[in-house]
C-alpha cells in the first residue's frame, strides 16, 4: 500500500424518548403514516418548539461515557437550508455550542489500543420518511421530529478494522446507556463515512469522499477498505479523485456514485430564535451521569475480575438482552459465572434459536437455571440428566429439583452402591479385562457405560470412571 487512509465518521443516533425533541408527539414504529403529529411538528403558525428532558439526559450520558467537556448551557441553532422533509423547512440542531465536546474512544485492534478523537456530540430533530413512486413521493411525519444525537469524530481512523470497532464501541455505549436499541438495520444508528487517501508521511488532506448511510459494522469495514482500493488505483494511474458522495452496494461490496460535490454546502445556520438559552444546573448534569445504566467497557471489566475469561466477557455484551439476563444469574451466584455463560451461549441460545425466541419471550428465570446449576455443582444431576430437566423447566420455569423428582433423574454418588456395580460389571465382562490389560483403552470406556447402563445413567460418571480404573488396575 502507497496510501495512508484518512478516515472520520459521523454518527446519527435515534434516541430512545417517549416524545420528540421538541414536541409532545409519541414515538412508535408501524403506525399508520401521519398519525404521530401534532400542531409543532406541521409547524403551524403560533406552535412554538419544547426541548426534550430526556433527550438532553441521554445526550450528557453519551457525552460522558465519550469522555467529553459538557456544555452546562443549552444552545440550539437553525439549520437554515431548505428542508423538504421537515414541514418548517429547517431543523433545529445545535452547531457553534453543542452539549459535548472534546472527548475520545478507546479501541483495540490487533492487541494495540488506540485512543480515537471525537470532536463534538449534538442534538437535533430526524426528518420525515420519503416514499419515491414513480410520478410522486410520499411524506410520513410520524418520523419526523425524532431526537437525535450526531457524533463527529476527527479523522483519526485509518483503517476499515479500526473504523468498525469504532463504530462497534460508540454502538455499545448507546445501546447499554440505554439510549438507543442501536439497530443499525433499522436506522437506529446510521453512519457516514469520509475518507481520503495521501501518500505515508504527508500532513496534506486528499480529496475527500464521502459514503452515506452504511447499515452494520461490517459493511463500514467492506465499504472503507472497497474505496481505499478505489482511490489508490485511481491516483496511479494519474486519474485524480473527485469529492463526491457515494453509498455501498451490499450485493456487489463496492461503492457507487451517488451524487458529485463542488463545493461546500451552506447551511446558513443562526441561533434558533424560539428556544432561549438554557442553563443546566450541575446536579442535574451529575444526577444524569450517576444514574446511567452500566456499560459495556465496565461490564467486561467485572466479568473479567469475577473470573470470566476477556473473549467470553466480550461474545456476552453482544446481545443485551442475554447480558442482562446473565447479570441476574452472576448477582445471585457470582461462583457459577463460567457456568452461567456455558448455559447461555450453548443450551439456551440453542433454544432461542431453534424456536424463534428472544430471552425476554423466554418462561424460565434467571433463580431457576441458577438453581438447575447449582444441582449439577452439587453433583446431584449429571450433565446430561440436567439437559434432560432444563427441557422441561425451560417451558414452565418450574423448580428444577421438583421436575429431577418427578422425572426420576437423581445422581447416585454413594461409593459402595457404584463400587458394586462396578465390581458386577467388571465380573460380566472379563473380555474387557483382558483387552484393557492389551493396552486396548476403549475397554475401560466400554466398562464406564455398561456401569451407567446398569444404573439407568444416575450413577455419578466422575466417581464410575475413576472406580472402573482402579478396579482394573487391580486384576
């Protein structure tokens, strides 16, 4: 590679609020188009916009969990270019004051840390969702007036890796601070790219390009590494790149022209005149941050003190839900973590899957796998006899000890009861002897399950395997 790539994201964030950003309409998703509006959002003469309380408490949460300065004043300007897809034609954003600025993410790639630069986070309103038919385009403004959060980072990225486990870390933070649900499939969580190359050792800018609207971390990755390859052989090949807007084909992994761009847009922004300056008072920024739920970062770190390994911590804080599940477990019975995790991401997840589930939709408790657990620590069920208990609790959340008992499933671990099945089996099967003495070992594992045969599988396996041993040893 000739080419150092100089890569900045932004991110627009759909916060999780009841209301919009600065009316009272309700959010919800899959409703009938325009019926989520009220006289503010239409913009109808005399309607004067509200600010979102909380909204402004998801966005001092990000901002600190982003390391940031936060602003103790509330500045909100006009975006003052034509917006077809707000009624108004403007949105309300926040430019020279936003309510962060100045922080970092920390990301690893490779085993090496590196701390990412992040200029400035800020509120404003999401547009309406436009429908192009063939001879119109339709307007739904139940989206419109949704808050946001933009997060700018400074172009200190240089790689597609480091670009999506940005991406990745600012996704955590969101969706764990509970701030978003981060579905970037959804456009909960939407990216831009821009990127430009220049030759290793130069401090001098390329031209830019910009990719809009990229829908999962992957996708950043494949885009980022598709348009460095891109600009690289343009610039080869003595063809200059052009500052252009382009977006990513999923079905062909590359990049496409959307747009050309001369020169930069004026937004004309001025101080929103219907919304006065407003003071934060310190405990409500500090109650704010005191009161955010915890994250992923610490989350991993806690996991990994109380004995879990960093690669399983981290495969937990992929799923939320599970995560949250896997917390109750932990704060009932922090010894059982490993095997709270081996439950989760085996049996459990393998029964969401198969059936369709999410852990939510899930019957059984946290208190009653812990419990189910706990019967197999105390080796009074078997592994594979607990399997055979979890799919019935799994269903009806019942008592795991009482569904064993109804069974029939209990672990028998009395030595002299095994010692005489083993000696019994051991008699039966003299054959076996004789090939064990030949140095054949699966005669020994033979000798195990005619012992677990014998006592329908409730002798405890450990305890068989280890008589059958010295029994041989013995002949």
């Amino acid at each position: 590679m000739n080419f150092e790539a100089v890569i900045g994201i932004e991110i627009h964030v759909e916060m999780k609020t009841k209301s919009k950003m600065f009316s009272s309409s309700p959010i919800a998703f899959g409703k009938d188009p325009n019926t989520l509006v009220t006289p503010v959002d239409m913009a109808f003469p005399g309607t004067l916009p509200v600010v979102n309380k909380q909204a402004v408490i998801n966005a001092i949460r990000v901002s600190n969990a982003l390391h940031m300065t936060i602003d103790d004043e509330l500045h909100f300007d006009r975006k003052n270019y034509f917006y077809s897809d707000l009624p108004k034609g403007y949105q309300i954003t926040q430019n020279e004051r936003p309510i962060g600025r100045q922080g970092y993410v920390e990301i690893e790639v490779d085993g090496q840390k590196r701390k990412i630069a992040v200029e400035r986070l800020h509120m404003e309103e999401d547009t309406c969702k436009q429908l192009h038919l063939a001879d119109c385009s339709l307007l739904d403004y139940n989206r419109a007036g949704t808050p946001l959060i933009e997060i700018v980072s400074y172009p200190d990225l240089r790689s597609g890796e480091e670009a999506m486990k940005y991406v990745e870390a600012i996704k955590n933070i969101v969706i764990y601070s509970d701030v978003s649900d981060g579905k970037m499939e959804e456009g909960s969580l939407r990216c831009d790219i821009n990127i430009s190359l220049r030759p290793y050792g130069s401090e001098v800018f390329g031209t830019k390009v910009e990719i809009k609207n990229l829908n999962s971390t992957a996708n950043v990755k494949l885009a980022i590494e598709y348009e460095i390859m891109r600009q690289s052989k343009l610039i080869l090949s003595g063809d200059r790149v052009e500052q252009e807007t382009r977006r990513f084909d999923e079905s062909k992994k590359e990049t496409v022209l959307m747009r050309k761009k001369t020169d930069s847009v004026d937004y004309k922004y001025f101080p929103e005149p219907n919304i006065v300056p407003i003071k934060l008072d310190h405990k409500f920024i500090e109650n704010a941050i005191a009161t955010c739920n915890e994250l992923a970062d610490a989350k991993i770190a806690r996991y990994v003190a109380d004995g879990l390994a960093k690669a399983d911590a981290e495969q937990m804080i992929q799923n939320r839900s599970m995560c949250l599940y896997f917390d109750e477990m932990v704060k009932l019975k922090p010894s059982l973590i490993k095997q709270s995790w081996n439950w989760l991401v085996g049996d459990v997840a393998a029964y969401l899957n198969k059936n369709m589930l999410t852990i939510e939709e899930m019957k059984l408790s946290p208190k009653n796998l812990l419990n189910l657990l706990d019967l197999i620590e105390k080796k009074e069920l078997s592994v594979a006899q607990a399997k055979k208990v979890f799919e019935k609790i799994v269903v009806s959340d019942e008592d795991p000890r009482k569904v064993a008992d109804q069974l029939g499933l209990k672990q028998n671990s009395n030595l002299d009861e095994i010692k005489a099945l083993v000696i019994s089996v051991i008699d039966e099967n003299p054959q076996s002897v004789i090939d064990f003495k030949n140095g054949k070992d699966r005669a020994m594992g033979f000798l195990i399950g005619q012992v677990m045969k014998k006592s329908q599988g409730k002798a405890n396996p450990q305890i068989a395997s280890q008589m059958v041993s010295e029994e041989l040893k013995k002949r």
